[in-house]
C-alpha cells in the first residue's frame, strides 16, 4: 500500500538543488498539490531571492480557525506580502541561508510543508479544546458535568474541496474528524466500503490501539444542524468518522497525528483508483488469453464451401 509524503516532493527538489550551492537561475515555475492547492516558485527579483507563494481554496476558513498564527509560528522572518492572487508567500535568500547543513535540510521541509501546515489550524485547535475540555471534565462525575463539557465544542468545517469539507469536533474525551466524499460512480463505493472495512478488522485483528474508524452514507450525529451537511439518499456521499482517543491526542504524537489525518481522502481515493486500475489490467490479461485460445483452437486448413451457378453448394475436394 502507497504512503503519500506529507510535503510537497517537487517543491523540496527544487530548493534542495538550490541550496546545493549551484550557480543561481531564473524560476518560475507553478505546482498543483492535493485538494486543488497551488503553489508558485519564482525568482521575481533576483536570482538569489525564491519567492514561494501558496492557494488554498479554504484558506478563509483556515484563517478563522488559526491558520495565519500557525504560519507565523512555522515561517516567522521568511513571511513576506502573500504574491498576488496567493493566499500566502514566503521569500528564501540563497545568499542568507542558515550556516549548519542540517538547518538547511529543516528549512527545505519546512517550506515544503507549506499546505500541511495551514491545514493544521483546525486540528491544533481541537485538541487543545480536547486538554481544555479533559480538564474541566475531571472536576465532575459523568452525572453532574455541565450541558457544555458533556456536548464538547463547536463543530469546525473546511470546505477543502468543491463538494467536499473536513468536520472537527472536540470533546472531553476524544477529538471526532469526519470525512464527507463524493462517490461518482457505483464501484467507487463498493471499493470504497471494502477499504473502511479493512480498516475496522485491522483494529480488531491485531491494532487495538488505532482510531475507531466508521463508515455511513447519511450524515453523523455530530454533524446534525451544521450547514451545508447533504444526505444524498444514494449513498453518493459518504461519510467516514474517525474517533481520536486520548492517547493519540498527547503533545508528543499530535504532529504526527495531524500529518496522517490530513492525507487520508488522497490515500483513501488513490487507491480505490489504483484497484480499479488493476482489476481492469487484469481483465484485458485475461481477454486476451481467451482470444490466443481461440486462435490456436480454429483448424488450419478449413473446408470451403463453394456454390454451383444453380445455386447449390459442394465442398471443396470431394
């Protein structure tokens, strides 16, 4: 099974050639990412300036939940005016590069995570609510907790893709990330809750521990009264949930967390695309066998039929 890079992988080959120490160039050069998300590397000064800019189709959204804190956080003196038409834009002087090789290395990844690292807003958010939530919690019992630390936080949407958006609810005891998809066509959604169910028996089988992973075509409980939630009614949405427990959810592994969670709808669509593919290959393997079959099963010399000019057939030789 395919693990997608959490970075950008052209984006980190370019500044690694660049901070290599080659002679300067000129680059302009656009990228598509993931989820319709566009990154711009050029040189629009000099050479020795490489302005990476990035779009976000919900960047809005991002914002509201952190995003531009999370940035600054990430990007801090390399953050210039975003380019125009770009949500966010950050400027590399080869000339002014950190003197410690594996610094270096850090600031190529670092860029490369661009779209990671603005998507991750939200998930902070919520799990610092979790910890907020965690705490108020312990000072009741189950009884006697508050309507607002029983219920959790507010849902947060992000409309990352044209039909398709990322829910997020943090509450006392888990953090909940569901997943709404689009199922264009019928086998898309066979595969699709063929691979769901895999993940459910793999927690079973042997990882106890992994999040507890759902599958449904009608919207969650959790996603009842927010805006924009569709029931399809033919299971052309579907929705997947999965249930972050506490022990995902420390400040140790929340990085990696986030980083896994955020490629799951590439991963998960990736390959159902890629069995299709194979069953398809498989097919034609599979017909064409048949058709050499066929070929070595017709005789090599067939008796012809001929006609007579009143019209009666004979065969040939006889």
């Amino acid at each position: 099974m395919l693990h997608l890079d959490y970075h950008n992988v052209l984006i980190q080959s370019i500044l690694t050639e660049r901070f290599s120490g080659a002679p300067p160039v000129n680059i302009d050069q656009v990228v598509s990412d993931f989820d319709g998300v566009i990154f711009h590397i050029s040189t629009p000064e000099t050479k020795s300036k490489i302005l990476v800019s990035i779009q976000v189709k919900c960047y809005d959204e991002l914002v509201t939940y952190g995003a531009q804190q999370v940035l600054e956080r990430e990007y801090g003196q390399y953050i210039v005016e975003p380019e125009s038409g770009y949500n966010f834009s950050v400027q590399v002087d080869l000339d002014n590069l950190p003197a410690e090789k594996e610094a270096r290395v850090e600031l190529i990844h670092k860029v490369a995570l661009m779209k990671r690292n603005a998507m991750a807003a939200p998930f902070e958010n919520a799990f610092d609510e979790f910890h907020t939530l965690q705490e108020e919690a312990s000072k009741f019992t189950s009884e006697e907790a508050p309507q607002g630390i029983k219920e959790g936080g507010k849902v947060m949407a992000i409309h990352y893709r044209e039909e398709e958006a990322i829910y997020i609810k943090a509450s006392h005891d888990r953090v909940t990330v569901i997943f709404s998809t689009i199922f264009r066509e019928e086998t898309d959604r066979v595969f699709g809750k063929v691979f769901i169910q895999e993940f459910v028996d793999a927690r079973r089988r042997a990882i106890q521990n992994a999040p507890q992973v759902l599958f449904r075509t009608d919207p969650p409980l959790e996603l009842q009264g927010v805006p924009g939630v569709k029931d399809s009614g033919n299971g052309e949405i579907g929705y997947v949930t999965f249930v972050i427990f506490p022990r995902h959810l420390s400040k140790q592994r929340r990085e990696e967390v986030i980083s896994h969670i955020q490629t799951f709808r590439d991963y998960f669509h990736y390959h159902i695309k890629a069995s299709k593919a194979y069953i398809h290959s498989r097919m034609r393997r599979r017909t064409a066998d048949f058709l050499q079959v066929l070929r070595r099963a017709r005789p090599e010399n067939e008796e012809k039929e001929r006609k007579t000019a009143s019209g009666r057939t004979f065969k040939q030789g006889s």
